[in-house]
C-alpha cells in the first residue's frame, strides 16, 4: 500500500517503497538504524520490522498492527521522556499491550 504523499515532501528517511523508516521500538531512524531524535512513526506510513516473523519483513498495513503499535508508541514517548528505556513490539506482547490501553 502507498504511503502518504506528505512523506515524500518531508524530508524524513523512508525505505524502498517510501514509507517513514522506522525501529521496532517505532523511533524513525536512518537506513544505517541512526535513530531520528524525538521522532516517532506507526502505522501505514510507517516501515516497521515485524520480529515476528523474522529477519527481512515487515509489519504489514493492518488496523490490528496499528492499534497494538499506536499503544506501544504512547507508552515508549512517554518512557522516552522519563529517560527509560523503549520497549520494542516483540517485547511487549499483546496481553500486556491490552492491559495498558
Ligand atoms: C477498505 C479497507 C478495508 C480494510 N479492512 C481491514 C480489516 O478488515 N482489518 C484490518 O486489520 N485492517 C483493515 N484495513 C487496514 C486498516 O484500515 C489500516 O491498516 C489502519 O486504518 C491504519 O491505521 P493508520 O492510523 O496508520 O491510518 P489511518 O486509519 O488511515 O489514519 C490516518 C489518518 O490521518 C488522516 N490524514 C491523512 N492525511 C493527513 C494530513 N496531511 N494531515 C492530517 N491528517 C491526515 C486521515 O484522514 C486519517 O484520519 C482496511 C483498509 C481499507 C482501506
């Protein structure tokens, strides 16, 4: 699915199909993983690997996707804040992504 045209006029970097690069912790980052400091990205602009299922893929363009990675987002800006470390979507499984909603 085409990502938003908005993110070809910004300049944040994107991966080959042109959406927003992003670590499973959902912090934008170069292609070389340099992360984009207080940037953050989910959903279906967003280019997001799915450590599920392995080296290589991607999460794919789903509400379900992107409501687990809207709750991670939340929780990982405010962690950020805090200076705690991010938890990445493997890490936060879904009972305990459902308990914080
Ligand atoms: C027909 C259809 C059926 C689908 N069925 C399913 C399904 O059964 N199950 C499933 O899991 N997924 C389904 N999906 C996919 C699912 O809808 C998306 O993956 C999900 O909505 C992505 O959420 P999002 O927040 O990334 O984007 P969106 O839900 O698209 O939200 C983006 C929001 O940004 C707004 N916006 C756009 N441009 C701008 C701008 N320039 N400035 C400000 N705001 C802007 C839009 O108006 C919109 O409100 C379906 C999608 C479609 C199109």
């Amino acid at each position: 699915m085409k990502p938003n045209p908005v993110i070809a006029e910004s300049d944040l970097p994107t991966g080959p199909r042109g959406h927003v690069n992003t670590l499973p912790t959902l912090q934008v980052a170069t292609e070389d993983g340099e992360v984009v400091d207080g940037v953050w990205a989910a959903g279906d602009n967003a280019q997001i690997p799915d450590l599920a299922k392995g080296e290589g893929a991607w999460c794919a363009p789903s509400a379900q996707h992107a409501v687990r990675q809207a709750r991670l987002l939340g929780a990982n800006m405010a962690a950020s804040s805090r200076a705690v470390p991010s938890e990445s979507t493997s890490t936060r499984t879904w009972a305990r992504s459902r308990r914080s909603a």
